[in-house]
C-alpha cells in the first residue's frame, strides 16, 4: 500500500492529541516523527502530552520539542479549552521514551534531509516552526511535497471575531507558509467545524470498550464542556484529524484553490486569514482551501483509529 510520509507538528490539546492516534493507526500514513509548539499550553506542557498519547498509543516515533512563543514573541497558553494540563479529562500514560535531544526545527530538518521520500508536514498548532524551517533551510523546500495546515477560517474566527487561534498566534509564520510556492492545504474553521463529536459518535466510542477508547471518551467529554461553555456549541468540532483525513483520502474534503492571505496589521483583525473566495483582490491562487467535509468518511477512519489502538 502506497503510504505517505509525514511529520506531524502539533500542540496537544485535544484535537491534536486525535491527530497523532490517526496519524499512527491508519496505514496510509507512514509518521516519521512529531514535533511540538506552544498553543493550546506552554511548550512543556503540549511536549509532554505529545509523549504521553506516544504512550498511550504504544508507539516510539521521535519527538522533538519546538518553538515556545511565536517568530514574535508572542506566547498565550489557551487554558480555557484544553484546561491546565493543556489535556484534561482522562489520565494518561506516563512517557514511555525521551525527547530528541535536538529541537522541533532541527528534526524536521532531519527527517526531510533523511527521507528518501518528499514529506508532507502536517501543522495542526501555530506555524512558528514551518515557518522558521523554511526560513532557516531553504534548501530543504524540495524534500517537502505539501504543507497541509489546520487554521484559520474562510469565515468568523475562534480567538478573535475574525481570527482563529493557531494563526492568531503566529500570523508572520502563516504569512511564510501561505507565501512558500509550495503547495498549501488549509483546514480552517468552514472544515473543522464539520467534524463534530456527536452523540452518536460518542456512543460508537462507548461500543469499542477498550482503555483506549474509554480514555479518548474522557477527553472528548472535557473537550466537549468546553465548547459547550464557551461557544455554546452543543457537539465540539474534532479540528485537527482533519488535516490528517485528508492525506489518507483526500475525497474526505472538497477544496477551492484561492488566493490566501495573513493580515498583520489589523487593530481588530490581525491574525485573519483572508480568503479571496470570489477573486475579489486578483490576488495569485496559492492556497487549497477545504470547505466541505464527507462526515462519514471522516469518522469511519477516525473510529477505526481508535479500535486499533485498543488493540
Ligand atoms: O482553532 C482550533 C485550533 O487551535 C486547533 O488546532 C486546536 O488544537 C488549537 O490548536
Ligand atoms: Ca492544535
């Protein structure tokens, strides 16, 4: 079976947390390793839950920890979400293997230097460490076949009115990934927000019965007050397995090639993604956009997942 090669660069969180279990348990995907960025916690936070789903997952992939604030400087932890430990609502595995030694941009480096395959990096928190790698390793832009990225929105953003979270963060490093010249698959909010932890979901979840499962219920149920309490949304949308999803069959999303760009300057809308629908500014197509999601197909994979790792 054809496999692709990715490196997944993530802030667990719970979404993100998902992403890594899709990413080791669905066969199309080979991981070569994982990389961590400050977002939904600090930075030691997000890198130890990244080892402890490692754990939980039974799987030695390398880990490297990357950026702790933005190309900036700037760092906020969003606690109200993913609640103190950046991944509250089940006990997890203590980590059963040791960080890389070198950090999150270096094993990027690498991995791609190493792969005998292009790799697909796969962001699903900040860009800060894409967009330093690109910057700091030109020479590597021709290792990687597709940056696909979980982020942003067509529409109304999370963190702002007009700005969702992980480019909110970091909008110089959006601006460096949306700009590369390579090809770019966003998952913004009009996908993620599809991808909705349902009851029904919920209860296929309670059927598999296994530690797994019983743990990833324990978190999606945290995840899921959460967004109930703060955006008053009665199902939480699983954000980030999407980006995955997508790589494994890509009919899972229907896309639009526009012209994306980062707004740096707003007062009230820094951070937003600006996506020209309509070609509105004639601004270049440099950005697949996903708008639509199969739910079905989605959550056949995210499932059958799950049911591997309680294996
Ligand atoms: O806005 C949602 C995104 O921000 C997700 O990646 C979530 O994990 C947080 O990082
Ligand atoms: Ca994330």
């Amino acid at each position: 079976m054809e496999t692709t090669p990715i490196i997944l660069d993530c802030d667990p969180g719970h979404d993100d947390a998902m992403a890594i279990l899709l990413s080791v348990f669905n066969p199309k995907i080979e991981l070569l390793g994982i990389t961590t960025v400050s977002g939904n916690g600090a930075i030691e936070k997000v890198t130890q839950n990244a080892l402890r789903i490692c754990a939980l997952a039974k799987t030695k992939v390398p880990v490297a920890k990357g950026a702790g604030v933005s190309i900036l400087g700037q760092a906020e932890a969003s606690v109200e979400i993913h609640g103190e430990t950046a991944l509250d609502g089940a006990p997890l595995p203590n980590p059963t293997f040791e960080l890389e030694k070198i950090n999150g941009v270096e094993l990027m480096a690498k991995l791609l230097s190493e792969s005998n395959r292009k790799v697909t990096i796969v962001a699903t928190g900040p860009l800060t460490n894409v967009a330093i790698l690109l910057k700091a390793y030109p020479e590597l832009k021709k290792k990687i076949s597709h940056i696909v990225f979980m982020g942003g929105s067509a529409g109304r953003g999370n963190r702002t009115p007009y700005a969702e979270f992980n480019i909110w963060m970091d909008p110089e490093a959006a601006d460096i990934v949306v700009n590369s010249g390579l090809p770019v698959t966003m998952c913004g909010l009009d996908v993620t927000h599809q991808a909705l932890v349902t009851k029904e979901i919920f209860e296929k979840l309670e059927k598999q019965n296994t530690e797994v499962s019983k743990i990833v219920i324990g978190l999606l149920k945290f995840f899921a007050q959460t967004y109930l309490d703060v955006f008053e949304m009665p199902d939480p949308p699983l954000h980030d397995p999407v980006a995955v999803a997508l790589l494994i069959d890509p009919t899972v999303v229907k896309t639009q090639f526009v012209n994306v760009e980062i707004e740096l300057d707003g007062k009230y809308t820094r951070g937003a993604t600006v996506v020209d629908i309509f070609d509105r500014n004639g601004g270049k197509p440099n950005v697949h956009v996903a708008l639509e999601l199969d739910f079905d197909k989605f959550w056949n994979m995210m499932l059958s997942a799950v049911d591997e790792a309680g294996k």
